[in-house]
C-alpha cells in the first residue's frame, strides 16, 4: 500500500490486471455490436455475462454494493447517466445507452464503459459523445510519472469546457483499481492540477468522465442505483482502466492497450 490506501501493484501484478482488462474490452466490444433498435438491456446483459463467464472471468458488479447490483453490466439510457439496471428495456432508434462492464480473473479487476448509439442519433447527442471520449484521452495524455492525480481531473474539464457549455457530474468520480474494483484514490473529472495522490508507478486507476447536455445534478432512481439527470438532459459516460509505466500510458482496458489514440494524440505509449 502507498499514501492513504493506494494499491501499488508489481509489474507481474499489472500484467494480470491486463488479462481482466482484456476480458472486459472484448466484452465491450462484442455489446458495441450487439446494440440495435429491439433488443432489450437484459439481453446485452445476458451477453455479458456469458461472454466474461466464457473467458475465465467473474462478473465485478453482480452482487456488488447495498442493495446488491443485481446483473453484469450497468445499462443507462439517455438521461440515465451511470449505474442503470439491466432489465425489460428495449432500445428504439435514437437512444444511446452507456455499458459499463467489469471482470475480475485471478482475483484482479479490470472495469470500462462505452456510450454507443442506437441507429441514427441528433447530431448534438453525437457531438457530446465524442466530447466526452476525447475528454477521457485528454486525461490520459496528462498523466505523467511524478505528476498528481487532479493533472489527470484537470485535463479532462478543460477538454470538455473547452467544447461547450456542458454537465460535468461532481458526485461521481473515477477510482483506484486493483484487487478490488473501488479502492483509493478518487478520481475527478473537474479541478485544478497538481493535487492529490501523486502518480507513481504500479497505480492503477480508472478513469470514467460523465457529461451532460444540460446540468450537472443528478439524483438516484427509486430502484437505488440508476444515477438520472435532474433536468431530464441526456449523458455520456466513457471509463477506461489504465497504468503508468516509464514509457507512458498504458490503457488496460483497450484492445490495443490504447497505442492507437495515444499516437494520434502524440503521447508515447508505454504497454507491451
């Protein structure tokens, strides 16, 4: 343990936290292709489920928390911005839902989430999704060895402040990850830089923006977990699981551990 409870894992340790990290990418990748009007929240997480079953993992979520979450992935439609339960909804042209989805192997967790569009979506809805992906690898890209968490928070406000007049939730942070799937530290997506716990080699951490088209306030559904805006304003939520070596980001959760983006956004990669 480093700091106030912060985890730091050895190499070895991170490689396996790769192996849970790729479960849940591939995971997220196969919902991404199953979204379509007229399949329902419960089915993708049916999908889910078996598919992280399949690969040697165990589902994080399921059971997680008070009152125990009750399915793999968490589904939010349009105005539900986190932790939405999987059920007897069905998706309809025009919706978006965030899939937040977690695996643990061997005892190691790995956690992301994608917003994904069904069929054909107002331009404004697409505009604040890619906003908020691209805040996601702003962080990313300021994240350096001896640098401090709130770089990280910093980064993504100002991606997203920097495209609009947006809702950038306080109440919900990304978080350290490890042996658990939330441990210390927080991670905000608003702040000024240079605070908090600094980054140092072994952290792992997940990274999760969510933003909305109107106000940043939300409250908890009846069901005591789906996470609704006040004003009704839809939301977008990108996570991703990362590490920092001595060559850079590397984005457990990615199918290519992030190498792409990074690139793009002339940042070094530093996975293997």
């Amino acid at each position: 343990m480093f700091g106030r409870g912060v985890e730091i894992k050895t190499p070895e340790q991170i490689d396996r936290m790769r192996v849970a990290g790729l479960l849940v990418g591939e995971t997220l990748e196969l919902l991404r292709a199953s979204v379509r009007p007229g399949i329902s929240t419960g089915e993708l997480d049916a999908i889910a489920e078996q598919n992280i079953r399949a690969g040697g993992g165990v589902p994080s979520f399921l059971g997680y928390g008070h009152p125990p979450f009750p399915a793999t992935i968490c589904a939010s439609v349009n105005d539900e911005v986190v932790h939405g339960i999987p059920g007897d909804r069905v998706l309809a042209e025009g919706d978006v839902i965030s899939i937040d989805c977690g695996a643990i192997v061997d005892g190691w967790h790995g956690d992301a989430a994608i917003t994904v569009a069904v069929g054909e979506i107002r331009p404004e809805v697409q505009t604040l999704m890619d906003v908020t992906e691209g805040a996601l690898w702003a962080g990313f890209a300021a994240a350096r060895l001896g640098g401090r968490v709130t770089d990280i928070s910093h980064a993504v406000e100002q991606h997203v402040r920097a495209h609009g007049d947006y809702g950038i939730l306080e109440d919900y942070t990304g978080h350290g990850i490890g042996t658990e799937m939330h441990m210390a530290p927080n991670v905000p997506n608003y702040g000024r830089p240079g605070r908090g716990e600094k980054l140092v080699r072994g952290m792992a951490l997940a990274v999760e923006p969510m933003v909305t088209l109107g106000s940043k306030h939300t409250l908890v559904a009846e069901d005591d977990w789906t996470i609704v805006t006040t004003d009704a304003s839809w939301a977008a939520h990108f996570e991703h699981t990362f590490t920092l070596t001595p060559d850079g980001p590397w984005i457990l959760t990615a199918i290519d551990g992030g190498k792409a983006r990074l690139e793009e956004l002339g940042v070094p990669y530093g996975g293997h």
